[in-house]
C-alpha cells in the first residue's frame, strides 16, 4: 500500500468512532446508584464493582501479546463479544429482568464489559502509531481524547435521548458498541506509513484536533443548555445528529484525498527516491547527519565483530537495544525507566480514576444536586489534557528535545493544590477542582503512551503499553479501597442516632482524609517524575537533535 495514501487516514477516521464507543467504562456514574438499589450494597462495595471497571479497562497484556498476531479486525470481534456479555449481564440485573444475580457475577461482568475497551484501544492504537511513526504523538493525543470526550458523548445521549433511564443506557452499550465495532472494523488495517517529514500530514493532524476540540465545546454547551431550559424531544434528537456529524469529522481527510488526489503529498522528498522509484520500508533506520559518523564507527566495529565471530573468537551473543531502540517485553522490564515510568503512572493515574469513580459521591458530600454536569466537566478537561498533552509534547520534544515527561512533572505539581482543594468539600470550588483534575488526568494518558514507544521502541510496544497501564486498576484499587472506607465511616457517624432513609454523606469529612493522602502521593509522583525526566532527557536529544524523529539504529519496528 502506498504510503501516505488514504487508508491509513480512513482507518484513523474509523479508530476515532471505536475510541468514543470504547470508552464506555467512564459511564459508571451514570448508571452507579441504580446498580447500588438493584443490588442493595453500601459504598465501599459499590467502590469495588468501579475497581472492576478500572481492572477489566487496563487488563490488555492479552491483546497486547495477540496484537502482534492477529489482524485488528479479530481485536475488535473479540472486544465486542466482551462488551455483548458484560454489558448484557449488568444490564439484566439493573432492568429487573433477571432473578436476583449474585454480586460477584455482576464483578465478573463489569470486569469484563471494561476488557472490551481494552481489545478495542490496542487494536485502534497499536495499528495508528504504526501507520504514523513520525507523529506518534498527535496520534496518541487524538484518539485518547476521543476516550476522554467518550463520558461526555453518552451523557449527552443519556439525558437527552435516554431520559435517564440506566437500563436503557446499558442496553445501548450492549447493542450499539458492538455495533460500532463491525462498521468499522474492515478499515482499521495496518498500512505503510509515510516516513518523510509531511507537511500536508501536519495540516491533516491540525484539522482533527481542531475538529475534536469544537466536538467537546459543543458537548459541554449542550450539557449546560440541558440544566438551563427544558429541550423537546424534537431538538434534542437536532443536538444528537450536530453531535454524530462532528465525530464524522476526521473522514473530511480521506475524503478530500479523493477528490483531490494531486494534492496528497506535499512534503520534501528525497530525489533519489524520485529518480530510483524507490518506496521506503515500513520502518527505516535514520540517516540524519548528526549520526554518520556514529554510525560508520559502529558499522566497521561490526564488520570486525562478524570476523572474529565467523573464526570462533568471539561467541555469538544479541546485542541488547539501547533505549530508544525496539526492546522485547522482557528486556524493559528490566530497565530502571520501565519502572519509573509505572510508579508515575500509578500514582497520577490510579488517583485520578479514583476521583472519577467516586465523582457522584464527592458532588453531593459538596452539596451539589445533579452531577451530570462534572461528569461533563471531567470528560471535556480529560480529552484537552490527552489532546492538549499530545501536541504540546510534541512541540517540546521537537523545538527544545525535553521529554515529553516534564509535562507529568507539571501536571503531578498541580494534583498536589487540586486534591487539596478537593478536600476542603466546598461546592464553590468543586467545579474548578474537576477541570484541574481533569486536564491533569488526561495529559498523563497520553504522554505515557508516546513516551513508552519512543523509549523501548514500537515493535513490542502493545504488550509495554498495556503493562504499564495495569497501574491504573492497581492505584484504583487501593485508593479507591481506602476512600470507600472512610466514607462508609463518616455515613454510621452521620446517621447513627437518626432513621433517615438517606444513607449519603454530606460534608467535607466525608473525603477530606482520602484527599489529604492523594495530594501526599502527588508529591512522591512530582520527584519521581523529576528523576525519570533527568535520566531520559539524553535519549530525547538523541531522537530530535535534528528537529524532527529519527528512528535509532538497530531499530525494525
């Protein structure tokens, strides 16, 4: 396939559609409190069945390690068997249809709708990095902020199509994800990726996340207009279609490629590859000039290892990839960054989620009546921080060659002051404190991804990315167990002496303790983060000395 043609922009057009559908786990709040009254448990249990969500969402070392063996079609077929099953069974137990099922098969079922966002993420993403190695992080930011933009997209369908009904929207995600997955599936294929430096390709990333960004404004105004004036079924279902036509957004590239084919590429060419008709590999070593001289020393060093090798002086052993070069699994877990890189996440992460999954809870200890709106708040900041995270680390890696990780050592900063804030249990500042927690939460997402590729290489990089990934279910569950537990606490203090049948908890006791922990555990996540960024700041000048990505020698992604 020829590089730099339309199928790689149609198949990033058709993976923006599996991200918003995919990210169907970030719904729990809206469908928590009816499955806390169908299943009659108090909050910490309801904390455990959102852990569930986090485990079943990050548990990809399976599709991680098949990524690299089956096509991305087979991904998706088995994301959307998980999310018929898993979504199907909560479903019955919140729409009464069903006997009573017991609370660890509703666990098992939430676990396992979440996996489905797993399958369909690595499939989506694996496949776009590969199809756009020079701009992996544009790649990443886009199609992780269409995640994040996923909570605000099905509360959007949730109130104004679904009336609120959470069995209703629990059908739609097991009919309609699946749906999604088998309209899309025959354009998300691996194709040659373009590895000159393309103008036109930068105005095409610039025009998605343009168009990403105006779809989660409109979503946030839609939302505020819901809460303002009451909408008519009539116009409610305008906004929907203004809504589907905006996530069709991204298919104007491909689109315009072919009307307009004499316009596909514009960027520099080599007039060798002109003269000779030569077409580029999927994934070529670099030859900028910066390192010739490096690399006809380490050229003649291996002619003479080859010698020695071939008279039996020397015994044949793999030389093990310097970082910024294509590890295998076990060779970067091995690596002191592999594992900074997951405490980092595990703490940003795994704290944030918790935030998250408790955001019903934590709005009405504050004193807020409906909390649709956060949940909003939350998934458009999400989706600018993952979007915003994307392009503005690639300008640092590009302009200055910092690591993309100074950008976490910001972001842990200000989670320091946001959890702070939070647990001062104001409604005044619970908003503001969402938006914080949301950009911050968003740009840890997607420097992870791009950081973890350009660190140990994209050849095994399903398989690092999906480990790494795992400290979000870990830090959910620990944090998630300890806010569960203090909650819990304050709700016998409140209502011991009296018969409310409001079993809430209202004030800033409620969290506060839980807050004051995570704001404890930003602090260790901004050192370590400090500490990642100094050792891997030389791997970063090596990549983009020249201004632009040079893939390393010895690299065969």
């Amino acid at each position: 396939m020829k590089a730099g043609s339309r199928p790689p922009w149609l198949g990033l057009s058709a993976a923006v559609w599996v991200q918003v559908a995919g990210g169907a786990s970030s719904t729990f709040a809206l469908y928590s409190h009816a499955l806390k009254v169908a299943l009659g448990v108090n909050q910490s249990r309801l904390a455990m069945l959102a852990v569930a969500c986090d485990v079943g969402d990050n548990l990809g070392l399976l599709p991680g390690v098949l990524c690299n063996r089956l096509h991305p079609a087979v991904l998706l077929l088995i994301g959307a068997a998980a999310c018929v099953l898993g979504y199907g069974t909560t479903w019955l137990a919140v729409s009464g249809l069903a006997p009573a099922l017991p609370y660890w098969l509703i666990w098992l079922a939430l676990c396992l709708a979440a996996n489905s966002g797993a399958w369909l993420g690595t499939a989506v993403l694996v496949t776009n990095m590969r199809n756009f190695p020079l701009s992996r992080g544009a790649v990443a930011g886009i199609l992780k902020g269409y995640v994040g933009l996923s909570a605000a997209v099905y509360t959007e369908i949730y109130t104004g199509i679904l009336h609120d009904s959470a069995a209703s929207l629990l059908l739609l995600l097991t009919l309609g994800v699946p749906a999604v997955c088998l309209l899309t599936m025959y354009f998300v294929r691996p194709c040659e990726p373009s590895l000159a430096p393309n103008s036109s390709e930068q105005a095409h990333f610039l025009f998605t996340q343009i168009g990403s960004v105006l779809l989660g404004v409109y979503l946030v105004g839609a939302t505020i207009l819901d809460h303002v004036v009451t909408l008519t079924d009539a116009l409610n279902y305008c906004l929907l279609a203004i809504m589907v036509l905006l996530i069709f957004a991204p298919v104007v590239i491909p689109l315009k490629m072919t009307l307009f084919p004499s316009n596909q590429r514009k960027g520099p060419l080599d007039p060798s590859d002109i003269d000779n008709g030569h077409t580029e590999p999927f994934l070529l070593p670099s030859s900028s000039g910066s390192n010739l001289a490096n690399l006809e020393d380490d050229d003649a060093s291996d002619i003479d290892i080859l010698l020695a090798e071939g008279e039996g002086a020397v015994k044949q052993t793999r030389r093990r990839p310097h970082r910024g070069e294509d590890f295998r699994f076990r060779e970067a877990l091995l690596k002191a960054d592999f594992w900074l890189l997951f405490a980092v996440y595990f703490i940003g992460v795994g704290s944030g989620v918790t935030i998250l999954n408790n955001l019903a809870q934590v709005g009405i200890a504050a004193g807020a009546v409906d909390t649709t709106i956060s949940l909003s708040l939350f998934s458009f900041c999400n989706f600018f921080g993952r979007l915003g995270g994307g392009a503005i680390s690639e300008y640092l890696v590009r302009s200055w060659t910092l690591p993309r990780t100074a950008l976490i050592v910001c972001t842990q900063v200000v989670m320091i002051f946001t959890y702070l804030l939070f647990a001062l249990g104001l409604y005044a500042t619970l908003h503001v404190s969402v938006a914080l927690l949301g950009i911050c939460y968003g740009i840890q997402f997607s420097v992870m991804i791009s950081t973890s590729s350009e660190l140990f290489g994209l050849k095994q990089f399903g398989k690092i990315y999906n480990f790494i990934s795992m400290g979000n279910p870990i830090g959910a569950l620990l944090f998630n167990s300890l806010a569960g537990y203090i909650y819990d606490l304050e709700v016998q203090k409140q209502h011991s002496t009296t018969t409310d049948s409001d079993i809430a908890c209202h004030g800033p006791n409620c969290f506060g303790f839980t807050f004051c922990v995570l704001s404890g555990m930003a602090c260790l996540g901004t050192l370590l983060s400090i500490v990642l960024t100094v050792r891997i700041r030389p791997v970063y000048q090596m990549l983009y000395g020249g201004g632009s990505f040079s893939v390393p020698r010895g690299s065969a992604h």
